[in-house]
C-alpha cells in the first residue's frame, strides 16, 4: 500500500488503527498482505478502487496476519472474506452489542461501587470480550456445534461467568458477601475468580448452546490444555468424527501468552491424531501491559501472539474500541476453525483500567499509559455516541438500558442479602471417615484371558512382525501358556479384561505405544509395509479364524504416542480423564521423573482439584521408578512429593511389585466408585524380572492387596522371627535374597520380608494383620532405595510409630539424606546398596 499510496499521510507501519489509546503497540505493517493476488482476477479495477478495498480490509481496526500460513486455499479464503465484503453490521446487531456492552460495563461498576477492597480482576477496558465470546457462540451455534467449553485466566472470569455462561448474580454476589452453607463440611474452597461453571448460553435470536468455563488456578495458562482434553472426551463421546461438534474457546492474557510454555505445547497438540479437537478459538486480550511488566520485557516476539504462527494459525488483530470490528472477527475466526478445523487467533488490542486488582495503583510503574487511559471513556460510551449519532438510538434509550441493568444487579443482590444462611462461626467437625477399599473384587474369568492372549499373539493374516520381536512374542505366549505371566502381558491383559467389560481405555504418554524399555509393543509395525497393527484395539473384531475374541459390547482402546511434553499432555488427560468417568485414562512419563515438567497439573489440578472446585478425577500416572544404578534423572519418579500432597483420601498411591498386583490395580481403578486419581511407580527392572512374574491363577483367585507377606513365609517359622522389614519396590526383592542367602547363616536374626504394595490411602489395618502374624518379632526397619529425605519415609514415619510403639523397635535404613536423588557412579551405587542390605538384615560373612 505504501507504494502505491505515496501520498497517504501516515507511515505504513502505522496504517491499522489499533490501539484505542495509541500508547504501546506502534508497529503493525500489513501492507504486504494484499500480494498474493487476493484481487486477481479477470476484472481490472482502478488504482483507487484497489486502494480502498485494501485499506478497507488491512489499515482499519483489523489487522489480518496470514502470510505465514503455507496453505494457498487458507490464505485465498481469508482474502476472500475481507477484501471487498462490506463491514455493515445491521441495527438489530447494533442494538444487541450494546446491550452486551451495557450487560459488561454495569456488572463491573456494580461491584466496583458495592465491594471497593475485594479482588475482582475487573474486564474494565476489555469490555469488547462479552460481545466478541456472544458472537462466537452465535456463530458457532448457527453452524451446528453442539456445545462449548471455554477456559480462561482470572482477569474478566466474573463478567464471563454472568454474562456468557449464565451463572446467576444472585451466585456471584453470595461469594462476595461471604457466605458459607452451614451444612457444608467438604472441601476448602477457592476464590471466586478461580472458579468454573456450567451453564447455557442464549443468543439474541433465542438459539441456545451448552457452555462450561473450567476451573482454573492462578497458573495462568495451566487450563489450556485440560479444556482440550475435556473437549475431546466430549466429542469422542459424541462419537462424530471429524465433525468436531464441541467448540473449544481459550482466553488469554498478552503477556501469558507469549511467556509460558505451555502455550505453545497446547498449540502442538492441535493437529496430533489423539489431541485433535477441531480447532479452537483463541482470544488475546491485550491489555499492553502484565502485572507491571511492559511488552518490551515480556517478550522479544513483536506480536504477543507471534507463537501461533508455529502452527499456521491465522491471528487477527482488532481494536477492542471497536465493538462491531470484535463481533465481526468473531465470526470469522468460528467461519476459518469451520473451514478448516485448525485454531485461529484473535487479539484484542485494549487495555486495563485498574491495576493488576483493583487496590493495586499502576501508575508507579506505568505513569504516562494512566495518564492516557484515565482520560479515556469506555468502550460503552464511544459505542454509544456512535450510534446516537447515526441516529441509531437516542441517547435515552442508551442510558435507560444501563439503568435498567444496573436495576436487575441491585435487586439480585437484596435477593442474595435476604436469603443469607446463618453466619457460620466455626468450623464444624469434620466426619471421620473410613478410606473406601479399592475395590472387593478383580478377578476374571480365564476364558477372558485366554480371549486376549490368543489376540495378543496372533497377529493378522499376511501382517510381517519384526524378526526380534516375533521371537519376544513367541516366548510370551510361551509364558503365558506354562501358566505364568510378566508385567507387560499383566497390564495388556488387565486393560484387555476392561475393553470386553465395556470400559474404554485411553493411555497415551512419550513413546508408550512400544514402551520406554521396549515392553509393551501394544502397536506392532508390519515388517515389509510399515501399517500398524493395535491387538486391543481390535477386540470387538473378528479376525482370521479368532472368531470366539467377537464382542460387539468391547470398550474403546485408543493408545498413542504423545509430544515430547510432561505439562500439556498431562493437562490433557487430566482433562479427558475429568469429562470420561467411564474410561480408564493413564499417562505414562518415559521415566518418572518427567513428571517433574507436570509438578504444575500435579499439584493444582490433580491433587486439589476435588477439595478446590468439586471435580473428581480418576486419571492414572505410570511412572517408571527404581535405583538400578542408572544416575540421578532416571531414578526417582518423586515418591515423597506424592505423598506430601496426599490428604483425605485425594490419591491412590501404589508400587506395586508383581503382574497380578499390577493386573487387579489397574482393574480396581476402573472400578472405584468415587474416583480419585491413582500414581503407580512403575518398576524398570522388574519388568523382565522372573521375581516379578505372576501365576495366571492370581489373576483369576486373587484381587488387589495393599500389603504383601513375605513370599517364603511358608518356609519360615513365623514365631521365631524376630525382626520384620517393610519395604516399598524393587529393593524389597533384595532384601529378600539377602535373606535367603544368609539363612544358613549361624546366629542369623530370622528375618521377615513385608512389601507395602499401597502408601496412600495408608492401609492401617492389612498392614497390622500381616504384622500380628509373626508373633515374636520385635524389631520393625523400614528400608528404602531413596535417601533419607525423600522416598516413603517422612510419610510412613509418624503412622508407623502410632500403629507399632507399643511393641516393636522402630528404626529405618536408606541412602544418606542428599539433594541429588541418587548418585550417577553404579559402581557406588552397589556400595549403597550393600550398605542398606547389611544394615536391614545383615551382612555378608567375611570368608576367611
């Protein structure tokens, strides 16, 4: 345009007009965007006819940024949608976006005038968010999507969750006057700008649609990923292909938006087979400023939304003084996601009135931005005059509208006052109540396992398996047909019970369709072809001569590789996991601690979610844990962090140390009734360990045990047993060929080996069974592979010593306290674990 226009008063990069105050954003050139021939054709138009579609589409309130995209159909449909198409918005739609405007401005005056000291992260100066989400969802509707889920930082919750998700007034007021149900005992709450709901949007035109808004900690973007994963349970529920028939709608803030990872994890997963949500629709509110950090030291990007351009997302910028530019841009980014079913980016350029909470002054740091933005009116009231003078609406009719929801709040708010419950004073007992056992039974019938083994081992007609790996198969079925299994058929045939009992499985993590340690293989790769083949997947399906595996009722089994990535994916399946009651959902980390790039999900969804918004989840986390010597980042998946989180029966915490255990674990999750998320810490060793392996009776006789005896108790004589070892994993299975081996040993203190299969909920009373089995004993150690500081035992202490002072001399073994989790030398690894071995039951001879 510069070229063309020479004469045009204003410098191209400063063509669009943007920014409602003009402080901040000053770089926006699009005077490019035009050079793909979006005015090619057959008719030739004068220069000036070009230069006013042009600036109509570019050098306005929008500014359209799609060169990026290397689709030449996407960049040619946008074009198509904006150079030469009018901008008129019809009065009905007029009158209607004020009325949202009214709806926005009135609610946060309301509570800016009646709760002047409490936080609100008010939408002041973003009051275009409100109509720009309605039209969205108007869009969206008119196209069929069935519903929304929308997830959101704090700042503009409250509005949303009026005005958008229809939560009552009455609601929101009753959380500002601090009200609490007497007769609610349960869970501590959050603040009011955390919180979600689920409620229905209606449009002007009396559509309707579904809309939930997630709940969502103060991890900014933490919600991004979980409100993809709900979404995609929903639409795999809905079971409508690639029709994608659930919208997801992501609000974000400038400065989180660029700066946290997350983001641009969230954006990666938007085209994976598995993640797939059909595209979403993200809103940026620009506010031009984070909590006082300017856009200069928040991001070396130019634009706060340069990240989407990693995935071709179209980004939209728009004035958010421009209401009917917002409602307009609204539609196009529902008509693209339509289109096209990738995500699409709009930014609203405005800004934020008070400072990051309404007590905080912004002017310390930002001293001429206030200035401008204390002078300037707000969006309602430029709306306003625009219409009044085209004539539009009388000035009257503006203000009465605003009156009259001013009207509707106050009366919402005696309502809230009058119906107040009695002040609760203190806080009342809470119920002691028993930990629900995991479940009373997992066994199945053989016919069952005998189903899927035959499938897990018979591949397809014609279908080439790996040289190696057919001899791996081979030596399985082996197994499985001497009557024994290991952990990997364990867990396919524990997963393969639930997928012919009707239950879906979901397990997705870093190369988990393989394995990690090469021993799942649940997709196999044809040799010669390359096409995949997923034993479990098929089931419900008849293949070669297998007719007798045929169960039309078989649950669905979906497994894939995930990115290289703890904190989205995981944000994922929580998610998934949150909307699939009925599923079993599991994340696997390459090695335990991966999770650590979670710890964010972990601790403000995982672990707290329940007790902060009342939202259970039964998602499962297999981490692979255990010393073998391996160094310091692949040892330890955090035991300790697990269970320092694990209160009122929030978690399942486990290491279970056989197939069958393993086997009814992951049987009896599927099958709790109130759900609650479960941590295995996985083994790496033991996974072709022969210790390890299971008879196939166990999985038909026996069901889930929290507490093991030791497994030569019928050689042992328990009343001359004087000192017991608890133990947790793979080194119990040391400690008991330590035993072993010093049997014979003269003097020899005679040692029981007990394996604490389940940590959280604690299991008080099996534990105290097995114990009281061995009458004489004396002496309790607990013995650990972690150091003294981490691991189980800061965690087992104090219940251990309440459960057995009386009786026995309680003492622990473990590798000194250290800030590493485990030395990188195996060498002196071996030096450890002797040490440990020597100190827990005894050392070995000296031969001389």
């Amino acid at each position: 345009i510069a070229q063309l226009d020479p004469l045009s008063p204003r410098p191209p990069e400063l063509r669009a007009d943007l920014d409602p105050t003009s402080y901040g954003l000053t770089v926006w050139d699009y005077d490019r965007v035009f050079l793909t021939g979006g005015l090619a054709g057959s008719e030739e138009l004068p220069l000036s006819r070009i230069l006013e579609i042009l600036r109509s589409a570019y050098c306005r309130t929008v500014g359209l940024e799609f060169m990026h995209i290397q689709a030449p159909e996407e960049k040619r449909w946008i074009q198509g949608q904006v150079e030469g198409v009018s901008s008129t918005v019809s009065a009905d739609e007029q009158r209607h976006v004020l009325g949202r405007l009214n709806a926005a401005e009135a609610f946060e005056r309301f509570l800016h005038l009646r709760y002047v000291s409490q936080k609100r992260f008010g939408l002041e100066g973003a009051e275009s968010t409100i109509p720009f989400l309605d039209a969205v969802l108007d869009e969206a509707s008119r196209r069929g999507t069935v519903e929304a889920v929308l997830g959101m930082a704090h700042r503009g919750r409250l509005n949303v969750l009026a005005n958008i998700v229809g939560k009552s007034y009455q609601e929101i007021f009753a959380e500002f006057e601090g009200n609490l149900d007497p007769e609610s005992v349960q869970g501590s709450g959050d603040v009011k700008y955390h919180k979600g709901a689920t409620g229905k949007w209606t449009g002007r035109d009396g559509n309707s649609l579904p809309v939930s808004l997630a709940s969502n900690p103060s991890h900014l973007e933490a919600v991004d990923a979980v409100v993809e994963g709900i979404t995609r349970a929903k639409q795999d529920r809905l079971n409508a292909g690639e029709e994608y028939p659930v919208l997801p709608v992501l609000i974000h803030g400038d400065a989180a938006f660029a700066g946290q990872g997350v983001v641009a994890e969230t954006l990666n997963l938007s085209l994976l087979k598995g993640y797939r949500t059909g595209g979403t629709v993200h809103l940026v509110i620009n506010n031009q400023l984070g909590f006082t950090t300017p856009p200069d030291a928040a991001r070396s990007s130019v634009y706060a939304t340069d990240v989407a351009k990693m995935v071709q997302a179209p980004i939209i910028h728009v004035n958010g003084d421009d209401p009917e530019a917002c409602v307009r841009v609204a539609r196009l980014a529902v008509a693209f996601r339509e289109a096209f079913h990738k995500d699409v980016v709009v930014e609203i350029v405005c800004y934020r009135l008070h400072g990051h909470n309404e007590g905080d002054d912004p002017s310390y740091t930002q001293p001429l931005m206030y200035k401008k933005i204390e002078a300037h009116r707000s969006v309602r009231k430029i709306y306003t005059e625009t219409l009044v003078k085209r004539g539009d609406i009388t000035l009257e009719e503006a203000e009465q509208a605003l009156a009259d929801f001013s009207a509707r709040l106050q009366l919402a708010l005696d309502e809230t006052r009058s119906a107040a419950p009695p002040r609760v004073t203190s806080l009342p007992a809470r119920p002691v109540e028993e930990p629900e056992p995991l479940i009373e039974s997992t066994k199945v019938e053989r016919e069952a396992l005998d189903r899927i083994a035959s499938r897990l081992h018979t591949p397809p007609p014609g279908f080439t398996v790996h040289p190696k790996l057919a001899s791996q198969l081979a030596q399985r079925q082996e197994l499985y047909a001497s009557g024994r299994v290991d952990w990997a058929l364990g867990e396919a045939l524990a997963l393969g019970s639930l997928l012919l009992e009707g239950t879906g499985v979901r397990l997705t993590g870093q190369d988990t369709r393989r394995g990690t340690f090469s021993q799942r293989h649940a997709t196999l790769v044809d040799y010669e072809t390359g096409l995949e083949y997923t034993p479990l997947a098929s089931l419900g399906e008849k293949v070669g001569d297998d007719a007798a595996v045929a169960g039309e009722e078989a649950g669905r089994f979906v497994i894939r590789d995930s990115l290289l990535s703890e904190y989205a994916a995981l944000g994922f399946e929580y998610g998934y996991s949150v909307e699939s009651s009925d599923i079993l959902v599991a994340w696997e980390a390459q090695f335990g601690d991966f999770a650590n790039g979670a710890q964010i999900i972990i601790d403000n969804f995982l672990v707290a979610a329940e007790e902060k918004w009342g939202q259970s989840s039964g998602l499962v986390l297999l981490l692979p844990h255990g010393y073998e010597g391996q160094g310091a980042e692949h040892s330890s998946a955090r035991l300790e962090r697990f269970l320092s989180l694990s209160a009122n029966d929030n978690l399942t915490v486990a290491q279970p140390t056989t197939a069958a255990q393993y086997f009814h674990l992951l049987r009896a999750q599927a099958q709790l009734r109130h759900r609650r998320p479960l941590i295995v810490m996985t083994p790496k060793s033991l996974l072709r360990s022969q210790m390890a392996r299971s008879a196939v009776d166990e999985l038909l006789e026996e069901t889930w045990r929290e507490v093991l005896d030791d497994p030569g108790r019928g050689a042992l004589d328990p009343a001359s047993v004087g000192r017991i070892v608890l133990a947790s994993g793979k080194i119990a299975y040391d400690a008991i060929a330590r035993r072993e081996f010093l049997r014979e040993t003269p003097d020899a203190v005679a040692v029981a080996v007990v394996r604490l299969e389940q940590l959280s909920p604690w299991p008080e009373p099996q534990l105290l069974e097995v114990l009281e089995g061995y009458p004489n004993a004396n002496e309790l150690v607990y013995l650990q592979d972690e150091p003294e500081n981490m691991g189980a035992w800061s965690f087992v202490h104090d219940r251990l010593h309440r459960l057995v002072r009386e009786r026995f001399a309680l003492r622990h073994v473990s590798r000194d306290s250290a800030g590493s989790p485990a030395t990188g030398s195996h060498a002196l690894h071996e030096l450890e674990l002797e040490r440990l071995l020597a100190e827990a039951i005894g050392p070995v001879p000296v031969r001389t």
